[in-house]
C-alpha cells in the first residue's frame, strides 16, 4: 500500500458519504438525536445535563438532568468538537466530525487488510467495501458511533499485532475510546488482554515480561480514557457505569426501557415473569441476531464469502481472536441483554468487526478463483475481475439501501413532524418552559429546542404523574410510535381524563395534560 493509495480511499470516502449527507438534514432516529443533543449542550456550555429524557432507568427527578446516563458520551463528545470548531450550534457543524470518521475507515480497514494478506489488490477491494458497507452507510453520516467503532475496531487489530509498549499503550487508548463511545465497549478491555495474551502465546520464546509490560501499559491507556468518566459517574450516581445498564438485566420485555419510575424493573420482577418469558425473549433475540448478522452485518454476499476468507487466514492468531470477539457480543447481546442486543446494540456493536469482514470476503474471492484455475477454468485476468464484481455487487445493493432508508423512508421525517406539532402548540398557547411528552424526546429538542420526555410504559394515571413530575403539558402521539397502554388514548383521545384533545394532523394526535 502507497500513501497516495491511502489518500484515494480517504478522499473517496469523503466524497460518498458527503453525498449521503447532503440528503439528511437531521440526525433521522433517536440514537442520533440524543448524541447530537449531548453535544449541542456541550457546546451552549451547559455541561454534560439534558433536558429532553429518552427513557428514566436512572431515576431522572427533574430538567435538566445528568446526561449520557445509559448512552455513552463520545459521539456527543465529538459532535461538540465540530459545534465548537465552526461557531455554529447546527446539525451540519455537529455532523463535520463524523464525516471525517467516515472518511478514515477505508483507508485504515485498507491498511488492516495489507497487514493480514500483504497483497496491494486485496487492501484496496477492502477499502472499496468500507465505502459501500451496505446497511451501515446511512448511519456513517450522522451523529452516531456506527463509524467511530468501525474506525476503532480496525484501529484495535491493526495496533495488537505490533510490538512495543508505545502500541500496546496506543491499543488502550483505543479500548477506553470504544468504552467511552458505548457502554458495551468494556468487553473490548477483555478483549484487549485475551489479544495481547495470544500475541505473547504466539512468540517463539515467549518471556514473561513481553506479556506483562505491555498488558500493564494496555490497562493505563484504558484507565486515562475512562478513570475520568468513571469518576464522573460516581459522583454523580454512586456508581462507576451508572444504574441504568445494571436495570436492562432484569427486562421482562423491550418496553420496559421506557418504565417509570424504573425501581420496578428488578431481580423480582424478572423472576416473576417466569422461566418461559426469559427462554422465549433469548430465543428471539437468538433468531433476530442471526438474521443481523447475515442480513444486515454481511449484507448476504459478505456473510457468505467471509467465513471461506476467515477459513483462509486461521492460522493468524488475529483472525481466532476476531472470531471470539464476535461470538462474545453475540452471547453478550443474545442471552444477557437480549431486548437491547436484538433492537439494535448488536447491529451496533458489531460495527468494531466490520474490517475483519471486509478484508475476508476478497480474500474469499481470490481463493475461490485460484482453486478454480487449478482445475483448468478461468484466465490470469478471472481474480481481478471477480474482485471488480465483489466491489460492484456491494456498490449497487449499497445504493439501493441509501435510496430506501434515506429517501423513500424519509430520512427527515421525525424533523418536520416535530416543527409541524411545535407550531400546532404554540397557537394552543404553549409557553416556552413548557414540557412536551413525546416518542422521540431527543428528536424534538433538536428539531424545536423544546424541553421533552418520552412517552413511558405506563397507564394513562401513571403517564399524567410523570407529567406532573417533569411539568409535562402537553402529549403527542404518533401512530406506531406509543406503547401498549396508551393505544387507547390514540384510538379514542375525544374521551381521556384528565386530557384535552387538540387535533391531529398526519396522524399525529396531540394533547393539552391538565394539572
């Protein structure tokens, strides 16, 4: 690999996903909304605090509340960066880091690549297939970790093969990174002793010290990142990772996340629910995350080429740590956590091993065609031409999906929704203190600046309470977007006490919550 290969890829990286950028004008889900509303409070200057709550597993007691309390803060932390770089307080300024991220990852899975197979070709198919990466490319461009662990995960396997302490204190940093940008990434500080344990294992004379040393300095390269926001948490919460990730154990099902108040998520609720209720949700998260892993995550082609790849490589100690790493997140995220890994935390998680997938599937490919011409078939040209359709397949499925999630799904749906309902309110008198209950709480606040929480799991009695709590006025539901104890409120809202139905439009329904 040259460097003016290197800069190819990084341009054209840029330049694809620029593209995608210019179609999305908001952060599109809620994931994104939150980091991007984490950041532009970082730089308003208000410190790591919210006010639009997206679920109360900390027990939030009043706006603005400690912030990043279930999510972690790096995305926000770099969306800060562009806010406060530029001068602006906009999407566009929050979003300029992550572009640049996004730009990084098929140069540096390029490089992973090179470092696996030293074979010029291959690094540069696995950067093509960094820039058309399937169902991932819509998120590389907004204020999501989907790029941050894609660049970090490549990172980690390219700095665990060298030698020297100043690359095991690098890979640290890198660790602490992945654990500051979800809170699934602590896994990676395992995963980080397991890989310097089998670099050691695989040295011709392996001293003691040559594990030790750089096992120590992988630990204070963590520790520098995280012991920070360690001590934060628990001086703020009591606790180094904060209550909210210890609660998600005990779910019975996914809409508890939104329970309040959230004490009654615990060891005797799940355990009241029965053993069926905790084998048939592991069950499905087993058959959700299966489906990820070859829809989403290989995007069909890929999971089916990259096995052979991995096959081809197995006796690189990298390629056997990988394959941990991966059947890790998905223990972790099948039958620990299931609700949260299979509604999305896997698909996110997952992202740090995209590189290893992308660096397989043409070595996949080239072994393939090489066994074919050992039997007579195909000319010199077949590997290069099987390498061009690997990376064309993935270009065209890569744009359908762009065209799908981006334009027909409407990327920017939850943004005109919002300022449609916030003019709505304002002409029913909304004050601008005034708290909005609604299904995407960070995507409001972004969208109007409004103080907002989300919609909770409980009875319309319970819901008025938390409006109270919070000084909630008014409620918004959108179709498909409650839960289960509030669709009759949706389905008959002229006759709900203790509301005043405003009107609706779009099937959005909204409502003034009296005293």
């Amino acid at each position: 690999m040259t460097r003016r290969d290197l800069l190819s890829l990084f341009l054209a990286g840029i330049l694809f996903f620029s593209v995608v950028a210019w179609f999305q004008h908001a952060p599109g889900y809620m994931d994104a909304d939150y980091y991007f509303a984490g950041g532009l409070r970082l730089a308003q200057g208000q410190g790591f605090t919210e006010i639009a709550l997206w679920n109360y597993l900390d027990n939030p007691q009043v706006l603005p509340h400690p912030s990043h309390g279930y999510w972690f803060p790096l995305a926000s932390l770099l969306a800060a960066a562009g806010m406060v770089l530029t001068g602006a307080r906009a999407f566009w300024a929050g979003r300029l880091g992550f572009l640049l991220v996004a730009g990084l990852i098929p140069p540096v899975s390029a490089a992973l690549a090179f470092s696996f197979t030293q074979k010029r070709e291959l690094a540069l198919a696995s950067g093509c297939l960094a820039i058309f990466c399937g169902y991932y490319a819509p998120f590389l461009s907004t204020t999501d970790n989907f790029g941050l662990f894609m660049l970090l995960g490549a990172l980690f396997f390219l700095l665990i093969e060298r030698p020297g302490l100043g690359a095991a204190f690098a890979l640290g940093l890198v660790s602490g990174l992945m654990n500051l940008a979800r809170s699934d990434g602590i896994l990676w500080l395992a995963i980080g002793w397991g890989g310097l344990f089998l670099r050691w294992r695989a040295q011709k004379t392996p001293l003691l010290a040559s594990f030790l040393f750089p096992l120590l300095l992988f630990s204070a390269g963590y520790a520098l990142i995280m012991a920070p926001w360690m001590a934060r948490n628990l001086s703020i919460w009591g606790t180094p990772l904060t209550p909210a990730g210890s609660r998600v154990l005990w779910m019975t099902r996914y809409d508890e996340t939104f329970a309040w108040p959230a004490d009654r998520i615990n060891r005797a609720n799940w355990l009241s629910a029965g053993w069926q209720s905790a084998l048939q949700a592991r069950l499905e998260a087993l058959k959700l995350n299966l489906i990820n892993s070859i829809a989403a995550q290989g995007a069909v082609l890929l999971a089916l080429c990259a096995p052979i790849g991995l096959w081809v490589l197995r006796r690189q100690w990298r390629v056997r740590l990988a394959l941990l790493t991966w059947l890790a997140l998905f223990f972790v995220l099948t039958f620990i956590f299931p609700f949260a890994g299979s509604r999305g935390s896997f698909f996110h998680s997952a992202a740090a091993l995209q590189p290893i997938g992308w660096l397989a599937a043409p070595v996949a490919v080239e072994h393939l065609v090489s066994q074919a011409r050992q039997r007579g078939r195909f000319t010199p040209a077949a590997p290069r031409i099987f390498r061009f359709a690997l990376v064309a397949f993935m270009a065209m499925l890569t744009l359908v999906l762009l065209y799908i999630a981006v334009i027909e799904k409407d990327w920017n749906q939850f943004q005109r929704t919002y300022q449609r309902a916030e003019q709505y309110l304002l002409q029913h008198g909304a004050q601008p203190a005034d708290v909005v209950m609604v299904a995407n709480a960070p995507g409001y606040y972004v969208s109007t600046g409004r103080a907002a929480i989300i919609v909770p799991d409980e009875s319309l009695e319970r819901t008025r309470a938390l409006a109270r709590q919070f000084g909630a006025r008014f409620l918004i539901l959108e179709k498909t977007y409650y839960t289960d104890p509030l669709i009759p409120v949706y389905q008959n809202p002229h006759a709900q006490p203790g509301l005043t139905y405003l009107g609706e439009f779009d099937e959005v329904r909204l409502f003034a919550i009296q005293p």
